[in-house]
C-alpha cells in the first residue's frame, strides 16, 4: 500500500467511526495494520470499532496493542480505560487513566472519564473533583454536562439531572448522554413507557453505551414488582453512600435484635418472635439474592430487545 493510500485509509476509516458506522470502518484499518502492525493510531482506532461493535474481548487486544507501541501516549490508555470500564474492570480502568493523566495533564477527556469511573466506583467526592479539573480545561463541555447529571442522579437531585440533560439537549438534540438523563428524570416521574422509548433511542444511537444500558435495565426493573422493590432499596443504598449504608443495615441488625430481646423480657407470644425471625431472615435472603434475580431478570428482558437487525 502507496503512503497516500494508507493515509486514505486512516482517513476513512476516522470519518466512518464519526460517523458511527463501526462496521465499516474496520475494513480499511486491517488494510492499514497488515501493511505496518505497528501503527499504534490503526490500532488505537480499530479498538475503537471494535468496542462499539461491542466485540470487547477484540477491543481490549488493540487497545493494549497501541499501548505497547505507544506507552508514553495518553490517548492509548484513555481507550484502554474505555475498555475496561464496559468490562466493569473499574480498578483497573482506573489505574490506566491515571496513566493517561501522568502523560497528559491538561487532557479533559481523561480527567472526564476518571470522573465517571470514580463515580461507578461511588467516590462522588474524588469524582466532583476531577468534573471540576475537566471543566478548568474545557469549560462548557456537553461532557462535563453529561457527568454533573449522573453525579445529580446519583445524589437523587431529580431537577440537576434535568437541568443538566436539557443543557446538553440545546446543544445537541441526538446527544445520547442527554437524551438518557431525560429518560432518568421521566422514569421518577413514573412515566415508564417515556422512559423506555428514550432508553431504546439512545441503545439505537449507541447500542453499547453503559449509561443508556442502565437506563434501559432501571426501566424494566422498576415496572417489574419484584425489581421495583429491588430498585428503590438499591437507590436508597446508593444515595446513602457507602459509610452510612452501613451503618443503616447494621442499624436493621441492631433494631432486630432489640425487638427480639425485648419480646422475649415482656413474655409476648413465641408466635411472635417467629414472625419477627422470619421477617428478618427474608430480608437477609432478598438482600443477598435480589441482585442475582433481578439481573437475570434484566439479562432476559434485554435478549427481547432489538434495536437493529445488527443490535
């Protein structure tokens, strides 16, 4: 392959992932990899289509492949990140961005992503402040926008995620992070069918983005009895945050076993220490099992779904 053709290539290939259209682009990207496998931009880029044909495994090859060639460049490890965040390797995403930072500094898009990672993570104070250095560097970003409304609705501030959504949507009405906040702000309206005809908008825009899978997974949780209930005490564990869940479940623990003793001291019916027993002991098992179900339960729903004949 001539030099020009091969910039041709990278060209089209680049305009093509722009454009969404992962599938094609991957063609002229082996073009370019088996004239020079050590193309660390081709590889970089093919991980790309790659991920957003949702071949992961494949993904996560090239997007270590660049990183061989190119260690000392950030934007191998951001796509490294990427990677590893679908795969819900979260500690290991992280340390490849703080890679990424190490070698560049004032890179929005890698202070950005660490801020979304540390948010999955539930670290909401390291991840505010790493939004906060993103938009030091890039003020005004949709982005940035994008992470104020999860972090909102993570914190339950139903009129942050909309306002946030709603920025992002007057600067790009197709934008997948704002049409997904809006669905969010719709579903704890109780609109669920809203909810869900956004969530499928934005899977059709971005069949693998992770935050308009949840959307999706919120949805057909919430309108299921079992999973609603498994929904409202997962998002009141959420909002407590990690230290003082803790201490709320351990409070349950205490509560129990207060009312047991003090049964017991008052002579009540043995019935009902029984009853009390069972209640306790059904809601360790719905703790420990709930996850489980209602991710199968998802897992089910999402195989129904076809948003494309190639989804």
């Amino acid at each position: 392959m001539e030099p020009d053709h091969l910039h041709y290539s990278m060209a089209r290939a680049d305009a093509l992932l722009r454009a969404g259209n992962f599938s094609a682009a991957v063609e002229p990207l082996r073009d370019v990899l088996s004239v020079d496998p050590n193309h660390a931009y081709a590889h970089l880029l093919l991980s790309r289509a790659l991920l957003g044909e949702k071949r992961i495994e494949a993904a996560g090859y090239e997007a270590n492949r660049a990183a061989e060639i190119e260690p000392q460049w950030a934007a191998t490890h951001i796509q490294r990140a990427q990677v590893l965040l679908f795969r819900q390797g979260r500690k290991e995403a992280l340390q490849a961005i703080d890679q990424a930072i190490e070698l560049a500094p004032q890179s929005s898009d890698a202070h950005l992503l660490k801020a979304r990672i540390l948010r999955m993570m539930g670290k909401r104070a390291k991840a505010n402040s790493s939004l906060e250095r993103a938009l030091q560097i890039e003020p005004g970003s949709t982005y940035a926008l994008a992470e104020k409304g999860y972090g909102a609705l993570a914190d339950g501030d139903n009129a942050g995620v909309e306002m946030a959504g709603r920025a992002i949507l007057d600067l790009d009405p197709t934008h997948v992070d704002g049409v997904v906040l809006i669905g969010h702000v719709q579903l704890a309206r109780g609109d669920h069918k809203e909810a869900l005809r956004l969530a499928l908008a934005a899977l059709s825009a971005n069949p693998v983005d992770p935050e308009a899978l949840q959307l999706l997974a919120s949805v057909k949780v919430k309108t299921n009895p079992l999973g609603g209930l498994w929904w409202r005490w997962n998002r009141l564990l959420v909002r407590l945050g990690i230290a003082r869940a803790i201490f709320f479940i351990v409070g349950i623990w205490v509560t129990y076993r207060l009312l047991d003793l003090v049964s017991q001291d008052l002579g009540f019916d043995p019935v009902f220490g029984m009853v009390l027993t069972g209640t306790y002991l059904a809601f360790v098992i719905y703790t420990l099992s709930a996850d489980t179900i209602v991710r199968r339960m998802v897992d089910k729903e999402l195989a129904k779904v076809r948003l494309k004949p190639d989804f």
